[in-house]
C-alpha cells in the first residue's frame, strides 16, 4: 500500500509513514476506484449511511 501512494501522490516514503492509518487507507480506496476496481466490501459512503441507520433505529 505504501508502494501505491509513494508512487500515485510522489511523496517520499517518510510522508506516506507520517499519514494518519484513516487518511492512508482513504487514498488508497481513491487510487482503486480511479482505476475502476471494484471495493471489495462496504466503501466509506455505505458505511456511513449504515451508521446513519442504526442510529436513527436503535431503540
């Protein structure tokens, strides 16, 4: 993963380890979906919108 976002963002190897663990993995996703992978599960907005869900149905 560090290997992808060195090479997609030109940023030295310190900076992709200086990324926040959340940040790393959201640009990562990026990266995929820029080259049209499919996610291999839930992407940042599903998991969002079934947060939003089980918050508004919780008893």
């Amino acid at each position: 993963m560090l290997d992808t976002l060195m090479s997609e963002y030109s940023c030295p190897l310190q900076t992709a380890l200086d990324f926040p663990l959340a940040q790393a993995f959201a640009l990562y996703a990026a990266i995929s979906a820029r080259y049209g992978n499919k996610p291999k599960g839930p992407t940042y907005v599903e998991k969002a919108q079934i947060a939003q869900l089980t918050q508004t149905f919780a008893p």
